[in-house]
C-alpha cells in the first residue's frame, strides 16, 4: 500500500510540475507579450495624442495658405477666400495704386442681395444684371476650386500667389512644419492635402440680409446670425451657397468631410499623413504599431470686408426737374419718353483727363431706355458697396424727396450700419465731367411732363471690375481732391460723419503726413510714407480713395443751363482739330 501511495505522489507531483510549465509558458508566450503590446497601444496613444496636436497645426497653417491665395478674375478682379484690404503689393492696378481682394462669400452674398432687391423693387433691369453677376461668379468659382486644389497637391501649373505677390506653397510649408516639430521618433513617411467641403458643421461670416423677412432665410438655415455655409439658399428662385470661413481659422471634424465638388466653394482643407514610429526597446510590438495615420480638417478664414463701397454724387445743374422728385421717378419707364440715349466707354485713359483717352461709340445690342440707365447705373452703385447696404435702406433712398434749389449736388454713401447717408454738398472734391478708363458713359436726350427734355448724363467709374476688363484703375472709384475731403466742412464732410462712414482717421485708423500733397510736394515719397497709423508709426500704403471714399458714379441732370455735357462738345471740336 506503501508502494502504491508513493507511485500516486509521485504522478500527482508529476502532473501538478507539467501544469505549472504550462502555465508558465502561456504566461511567456502569451500574457507577457500582450502586457507589452497592451503597453505599447498606451505608449501609441500618447505618441498619436501628441503628433495629432502637431498634424491639427500643420491644418491650420494649410488653412491660413489656402485663405491668402489670390486669383486675377476678369469679371471681378482680385479675388480669394478672404478680403483683404487695398494696400498689397501684388494687386496693383496700371494706376500703381494697390486693389482690394474680394472674399469670395463677400461677392456671393453681394449678388444674393441685389437678387433680393431687384425682385423686390419688381426692376427687371436690375435683376437681369444680378442674374449675369450670378453666373459670372460661378465660373469665378470653379476657378478658386482650381487653384486651390492645385496648390494643395503642389502641382502648379503656374505660381499660385498672394496679395504681396509672394508665393504660397500649402505642401511645401506643411512638410517643412511637420518635419521640424513631429517628435523625435515619428518620421513623416507620405502626406496629402485636398479641399472640398462639410456635410453639417463650420460656420460663414455673412450676417443675414436684412431686414429679415426678405432674407429668403429659413431660422435653421443660420446660427447666431450668420448663414450657414455649404447648404442651397435659393433667392428669387436662384440657387446660392456659401464658403466655409470664419474670423481664424479652425479645425472642424473630419468625419464630415467630402471630397471637392462642383456645387459647393470647397474651401475646407484636409490633411492625411502616414508616419512611422521608431521604437527600438520593443522590435516585435513596434513593428506591429509602426504606422501611424494622421488626418485632420480645417476651415480657413476670411477677413471683414473694409473697402466696400463708392460715392454717388447726383447734380441737377437748374434745379430738381418736375416730375422727377425721387429717385423711384427715375426708374419708372413711364416717365420718360426717348428721343435719343448715347451710350460710350473710354479708352486710353481717363477722359476729360488724360490727352490720350477717348470715347468710342457703342452700339445698343437690346431696347435701352433712360430708366434702364438709371436702373443699371444704380445696380452697379450699390454692388461697389457688397453687403453693407440694407434694402430697407435703399428704399428709404429711393422714396426720398428732393430738395427745390438751383445747382444743388446729392452726395450718396454707405453707412456701416447699412443705411444710406444723403447731403448736399457746397463744394465738389472730384473732377468734373470725368470718366474713368476702359468704363461707361451715357447721355439720354429724353422727354418727360410737360414737354421738359433734360439731358441727363451717367458717368460709372465701376462697371468693369479687375485689371483685366477695368482699365487702369480697375474699375476703382476715383479719389477727391484733396485727399482728406471727407473730414473737411466745407466739402459736407467731419470727422463724426466720416467716422460713420467708415472714413477719415477714425474709421480707417490712419493719419495723412499731409492732407495736401497732390498740390505740394511736402511729401518725399507719396508711394510710401502718404498714410501712417494713428501712433506715427510707418505702416502699408492703402489705395488714395479708401482713406476718404472716392467716385463710383456721378449723374448728372441739366437741360436749362449749360452742364458738363459742354465739356465733351468742346473736347470733340479740339480733336476734330
């Protein structure tokens, strides 16, 4: 019994060292290993947390690329994601003065709302020109979608620039970010940018028109007050959408990413990169996390819009003629009854001004009427001040009354509430009978009640935008003499009214080193050192006419007395010479 007791210890002891083994190895063969995998998924994590705030940034400053390139349009000249002020050195016009930029939601939102106005007003004059906005800026669109596109895969075909004229190369400043402050171990192994847009998410800075019961803007189609972007908000029947951008740029999710289309403004930017670990402590769980993909999405920004906007002056050279009291009168074709409408544009220089300019006949190639200028000429007003006007506004403009007075000149300009600021004015600041190169002129020998016949002539400084199509001042309003007029009392001006208007040293934070210098030459460079900033300091030169406002469209209204139409005759009899 001994024996037996001993064989069945000796088995047990036998069997329980067989297990232990076993145990032991399933520990070394499967439990430490997964310890150390399961410790090196917390060591990936860390390293993936940290190299994503690294990615995220590398978004950003893609972003802030994607906003700073520029394109030449020619239907509305310099245009980008952002608006930029007129003071770069890579948009500037025949002039040698600098262009602002147009930010793309800016000119979306400006055609939306003269859509708006147009069928409002029941004008179709107004809304045909609108419509041809529209589709101009659809194919100014899938330009920038181009470009954009293009520069994020860094296959240019040509150099993508900005408003300095200084490159921008979004994959080049990537790399060299993520080369420099990826960590030590994490080498970049492949990297993709592309743009496109989100299904839900980001934000626009394009408040909603107001008043808001003619927006044609459902409450959920917005956020705090702002459009929503990358949604169909339809005007009149129209079909609008808008850009992605913000005050800074921001990352957004990627998971509502889609790729580049062309129904939308594909202003979002995603990156997608691969990277590879190094982890020599741990070969075997290094090799299995090695790879690391990276992505991330953001949308860039766009600037506020501080340029906007032109003077209007109307003249009546004898006084308000009867039966034209308001400007509604002026749009209402019953009003007048043509005997002949002249219509011209200028070319080789400004005219009336330059030796070499001229006016060159144009043929109408549709039914034109004297209410069809002022329709056209006003449109092309109110679009020089993009979204600033409010069409409760432009109504008040239009139901106001004129005053009763000989030689009386109107002076109209865009508030920063949005409101139109009407005076008359003593002194005129700009050049008489003047048109700007390569833009419009009009002269209407009409008829109206009581068998009056007033010439009425339009001169529009801003019809052809861009340096293409505008001439040499891109379609940019002429800037008053002096400079400073929009301060000065006897030109209607003050600094509370120009700061109201966006104007003067208070709306426009510069200050002149000499408010006179076109007659003096106190000024060593004008180029350069015309505009300082408020603490003296040497700042970027602006455009003349964004310190003061300058001319968009003067029309003017005679018939008794000689008018400016005087000028152009004596002009013609010299050439003829």
């Amino acid at each position: 019994m001994n024996h037996v007791a001993k064989v069945r210890q000796t088995n047990y002891r036998n069997n329980a060292g067989g297990v232990f083994v076993i145990i032991v190895a399933c520990c070394c063969l499967v439990i430490v290993p997964l310890i150390i995998i399961a410790s090196q998924f917390g060591m990936y994590t860390v390293d993936k947390y940290r190299v994503q705030n690294v990615v995220d940034a590398a978004g950003l400053l893609a972003a802030n690329d994607m906003a700073r390139i520029v394109i030449n349009d020619p239907n509305f000249g310099y245009v980008a994601l952002s608006n930029y002020a007129p003071i770069g050195k890579g948009t500037i016009a025949d002039d040698g003065e600098p262009l602002p930029v147009l930010g793309i939601n800016t000119l979306i939102g400006t055609i939306r709302q003269n859509t708006i106005l147009a069928h409002d007003l029941g004008n179709p004059t107004m809304a045909a020109l609108a419509e041809r906005d529209r589709l101009a800026a659809e194919q100014t669109i899938d330009t920038l979608n181009n470009t954009l596109s293009q520069a994020l895969s860094g296959n240019q075909k040509q150099q993508v620039l900005d408003m300095q004229g200084a490159r921008v190369d979004p994959l080049q400043d990537v790399t060299k970010y993520l080369k420099a402050n990826l960590p030590v171990n994490v080498e970049l192994e492949s990297i993709k940018l592309s743009n496109g847009w989100l299904r839900e998410g980001g934000r626009t800075t394009i408040p909603v028109t107001q008043p808001l019961q003619l927006s044609e803007v459902k409450p959920e189609n917005t956020q705090q007050g702002f459009i929503k972007p990358f949604i169909k908000l339809p005007a009149a029947g129209k079909p609008f959408t808008f850009a992605g951008l913000g005050d800074t740029s921001t990352i957004v999710l990627a998971k509502e990413f889609q790729p580049r289309d062309k129904e939308h403004i594909c202003s979002i930017v995603k990156i997608e990169t691969v990277l590879k670990v190094h982890r020599p402590e741990t070969p075997y769980a290094g090799t299995i996390l090695s790879k690391m993909p990276i992505a991330a999405c953001c949308q860039p920004y766009s600037l506020p819009d501080v340029g906007a906007g032109g003077v209007m002056t109307l003249r009546f050279t004898s006084g308000p003629v009867a039966g034209l009291t308001s400007w509604s009168d002026f749009l209402s074709d019953t009003n007048f009854r043509d005997r002949q409408l002249l219509r011209y544009d200028v070319t080789g220089g400004d005219y009336q001004r330059d030796l070499s300019a001229r006016k060159r006949r144009l043929q109408n190639d549709y039914e034109n009427t004297t209410a069809h200028e002022f329709s056209e000429n006003l449109y092309y007003w109110l679009r020089s001040g993009h979204l600033t006007p409010r069409i409760d506004s432009v109504r008040t403009m239009l139901n106001e009354q004129f005053q009763s007075g000989s030689n009386q000149v109107y002076a109209y300009e865009f508030t920063r509430e949005g409101t139109i600021s009407r005076r008359i004015i003593d002194k005129d600041p700009f050049p008489p009978g003047v048109t700007s190169d390569a833009q419009f002129s009009t002269i209407a020998d009409t008829r109206i009640q009581e068998d009056r016949t007033p010439i009425v002539i339009f001169r529009n400084n801003v019809k052809r935008l861009g340096t293409i199509n505008g001439g040499k001042h891109a379609g940019q309003p002429l800037a008053g003499n002096p400079i400073n007029w929009c301060e000065l009392q006897e030109y209607g001006g003050g600094e509370q009214l120009a700061a109201r208007l966006g104007r003067g040293r208070v709306g426009t934070g510069l200050v002149m080193t000499d408010p006179n210098y076109i007659a003096s030459a106190n000024v060593p460079n004008p180029v350069t050192d015309l505009f300082r900033n408020l603490t003296g300091q040497a700042t970027q030169q602006p455009r003349k006419s964004f310190y003061s406002g300058g001319l968009a469209l003067d029309i003017e209204i005679g018939g008794c007395r000689p008018s400016t139409a005087m000028l152009d005759l004596e002009r013609q009899k010299k050439m003829k010479r």
